[in-house]
C-alpha cells in the first residue's frame, strides 16, 4: 500500500514538473515577445498622464534594461495568464468528477476577463487618482518633481496588480463553492471580517485620504457581494441538481 502511495506521489510529482516547465517555456517565448513591444508601450505610458507631464530619469545604469525587463515579464504574464490557468485545472482534474471538470474549465476565460477589467480600472482610475494625491502633496511642500523611472513603474505595478488579483474574486468565490469549500451561508457569517480586510487592502492601495479610500473600498465591497450573488447561484443549482437526481433514485 505504502509503495503504490509512494508510486502516485512519484507521478504526481513528476506531472507537476512538467506542467510547471510548460508555463515557463511559454512564459519564456511570450516574454520575447514582451522585449519587443517593450519599447512601444514604454512611450505610450510616457505620452499618456499622468506621466506626460513629468520628466522620467534613470539612477543607475540598470535602470533602462529593469524597466525592460519589467514591462515584458508583466505582458508575458498576462498574455500566459490563460495557458497557466488551464495548466493548472490539468493537474486538478482527477480529483474532480466529470461536471466538476467541465466547469471550472469554463471559469478560465472568465477569469482572465476579470483580470483584464481589474487591470483596466486600476490603471485608468486608481492609478491617475494616487499620482494626482502625491503630486499634490509634492508641490505643496514646494519639491521639485524628479521622478525615476524605474521607481515610477515600480510604485505603479504596487497598485495595478494588487487590484487586478482583486477583481478575481468572484470567480475563485464561484469556484470553491462549485468544489464545495464554500457556500452563501460562510460568506454571509464572515462579511464583516471580509469587508475589514477589504478596508485594510484599499487603504494600502490608495493614497491616505477618506475619498481615495472609498473611490477604492467601494468597487472591492461591490465585488465581495457580486461574489455573494454568484455563489448563491451556484449553490442552488447544486441544491436543485441534487435534489433532481435523489428524485430519479427508485424507492425500495
């Protein structure tokens, strides 16, 4: 018993690995792609505000080739984004029954949708919001704008992809009560511990004023409750299958 355990362990193992060099193949050619639009999209970040109207410098001599490296491993993974999500349904299958199987693969596109429309929001009304704040702040206190590029990235990618993960909460909602980990019932008994976690992560993301805080908290308290109405839907249609096949069951 103990040598088939190990056997599968082996197997498990050894699938894992694969699945895991093909996401970094793929990661890897994506990101060669990535290099060569780098360029392209670094002057569309610089022509577009907020930073069209401030002068990026660099501080060190790997500054440039950061940046680089920096906007490609990010359209890698987003690009890559769908393919590592189905490599890893791949290795949950077999746990799964067959319905289980054919719905969660149908999470995949919706979860990459999701991420983009994060994305999105993050960048074109969070982002402007928090550079309006902290060049506000910066010319209040009569300093002079420098900013680096690479710290301007930097301080960028901290608030876009915090809320791009965030805008994936539904369909993980959606997914563990698919799998039964979760149900209306959990998500309504925790929503005041949910919505003090969500307080917390909007007042890292934003910039420290009320308005900010709520122009962030608010979108995130509305994804938690879309969350809400999904996993209900789902456990209905759990109930009602469920009842349905009891029904189908002849009595003795």
């Amino acid at each position: 018993m103990q040598l088939k355990e190990m056997m599968s362990l082996v197997d498990h193992l050894s699938e894992l690995r694969t699945r895991i060099i093909r996401i970094l193949v793929v990661l890897v050619l994506t990101m060669i792609g990535g290099f060569l639009a780098a360029q392209k999209i670094l002057l569309y970040f610089k022509e577009t505000p907020p930073a069209s109207d401030m002068s990026w410098h660099v501080f060190s001599p790997m500054d440039g080739i950061r940046i680089y490296m920096m906007i490609a491993f990010v359209i890698s993974l987003t690009i890559t984004l769908p393919f590592i999500l189905f490599q890893l349904w791949g290795f949950v299958k077999e746990g799964l029954t067959k319905e289980e199987q054919s719905a969660t693969l149908r999470y995949i596109p919706y979860t990459f949708l999701c991420f983009m429309i994060g994305l999105s929001f993050a960048y074109f009304v969070v982002f402007p919001m928090c550079m309006t704040f902290t060049v506000r702040i910066t010319e209040n206190l009569g300093l002079t704008q420098t900013y680096g590029v690479a710290q301007y990235f930097g301080f960028m990618l901290n608030i876009v992809l915090p809320l791009s993960i965030a805008f994936e909460l539904p369909i993980v909602v959606m997914f563990l009560t698919r799998i039964k980990l979760l149900n209306p019932k959990l998500l309504h008994k925790f929503r005041r511990y949910a919505y003090l976690v969500l307080v917390i992560t909007a007042s890292l993301i934003s910039p420290p004023d009320l308005i900010s805080h709520l122009m962030v908290a608010v979108p995130l308290f509305a994804l938690y409750e879309i969350s809400v109405v999904l996993s209900r839907f789902v456990y209905n249609a759990q109930i009602r299958e469920s009842n349905k096949l009891n029904a189908e069951v002849p009595s003795y």
